[in-house]
C-alpha cells in the first residue's frame, strides 16, 4: 500500500464539494459507501438540495467518475444539473438496500460504470 499526498481520511472527505465540468457547485459529499470485503469506496453519496438540510436527496455517485480537482477544493463530475436531477437518488429520511444488486446496478447504469 502506498502511502502520500493522495490518501485522505473519510472524516475529511465528507463536507467536499463537488462540482460538475462548467464549475457548478452540485452539492457535497455526505458520506461514502465502501466495500465490506475488498475495503474500496464504491460510491460517494452527494448531498443535494433542500434549505438547512430540510428537503435534501442524496445521490449516490460512482467514485470511479469523481475525480479531485485541487484548485476548486473539491471533486468534479461530468454530468449537468438536469442530469443529475434525473440521476438515481433517496430522500434523506430514507436509506436504500445496499444489499440489492439491482440498486448498486441502477446507479452504475446511469452513470455508464461497468464492473
């Protein structure tokens, strides 16, 4: 395992901000989804939406598709806002079946993520 300026703790990846490829800020990362058995982050679940935390959805994103962009401070995907108020999400008051691998499928889809 390699150790340097790219790891970073889950504590501090939660609150990042993510923007889309013009530079819109989407939201921030709220939490993140890792694999039980190999230990990889599977998808970063970005806060969007909502005043104050009331009304916000969550929506999972393939991490394979954010990519840290050092001089915004945050992460950037190549979707639109219209894209991602399409895009597969939850409300915060809910918690999807991880477990389904139609749900982690459904999210890869849209995303155009293969495994």
């Amino acid at each position: 395992m390699q150790v340097g300026a790219d790891n970073i703790e889950a504590s501090r990846v939660n609150g990042t901000r993510v923007y889309n490829t013009d530079g819109d800020n989407l939201g921030h990362i709220y939490d993140v989804v890792i694999g039980k058995r190999d230990g990889r982050v599977k998808y970063a679940i970005m806060s969007f939406g909502g005043f104050l935390g009331i009304g916000e959805d969550y929506h999972p994103i393939p991490w394979d598709v954010l990519k840290y962009d050092e001089r915004q401070g945050g992460y950037v995907v190549g979707i639109t806002i219209d894209q991602l108020k399409n895009a597969p999400r939850y409300a915060s008051d809910t918690s999807p079946d991880w477990v389904d691998p139609a749900y982690g499928k459904r999210i890869d889809d849209y995303y155009g993520v293969s495994y």
